[in-house]
C-alpha cells in the first residue's frame, strides 16, 4: 500500500488531535480491540473529520469491506475523498450538507438522509 498522506495541520486542528501519530496504526492490528472483525466489516464514521480513523482502518491488517465516512465540513470530506479514498478499495466519504453554526453555516436545515441504508452498517462510529 502507498504511503498515506497526512491530513493538512489546519483540518487536524479542527478535528481534534494534530499530532500526526494519532493518525496512524503501525501495528495494524484493530482499530478498536473490542469490536469483532464480521462485526468491522461495515463501517459508517458520522463526524468522520479530515480522516483519522479511516487512515487507522486502512492500515488495519483486516480491513473493512467498505467504509463510509460522513462529516459536516466539506473541505475535510473532498480532501478524504481525494487523497484516502483513491488508496484503499470501498472507502468513501460524503459531505453530510445539514447546516451548524460552525463546520456548516450555508448548510441545509433540519434532517438529512445518509449514505447508507438501513441494516448495512455492522459498525457505526459517531
């Protein structure tokens, strides 16, 4: 696998931690120990950022079979979307267009749909 681009210091600002280790999984073993590996093999990442647990997913010796980020701030979903989603088969992110105050302003007010139907998913992570 390619080397994975680390996302730009001002998303992992706004995300949370900068740190560029806390991006990664060197190990590759599970991203989180607890949750079984048929029980990863979908997984849906509401408020999925610039990236950090999908990077952590695609390092994981078990990937998941299809991974669907979602997040609020459309710069951080279009750089995931370019430079994570070409690197690993059945990751994908979408801008999730509801309106907040902060990530969102011009966004959509109310409840939107999302990007997966229902019973797909095996592991959500909000």
């Amino acid at each position: 696998m390619p080397e994975l681009p680390i996302p730009p210091i001002e998303f992992r600002r706004l995300a949370g931690p900068t740190d560029p280790a806390a991006f990664d999984n060197p190990s590759g073993g599970a991203v989180f120990p607890e949750v079984s590996e048929q029980n990863g093999a979908v997984v849906f990442d509401f408020g999925c950022g610039c990236g950090r647990h999908a990077r952590k997913f695609m390092q994981q010796r078990a990937r998941p079979a299809r991974y669907v980020g979602v997040d609020q701030h459309k710069g951080m979903v279009n750089w995931c979307a370019a430079e994570l989603a070409p690197l690993a088969h059945g990751f994908e992110f979408h801008h999730h267009d509801a309106q907040h105050p902060v990530l969102n302003p011009a966004g959509t007010p109310g409840h939107l749909p999302l990007p997966v139907g229902d019973g797909e998913v095996t592991l959500f992570i909000a």
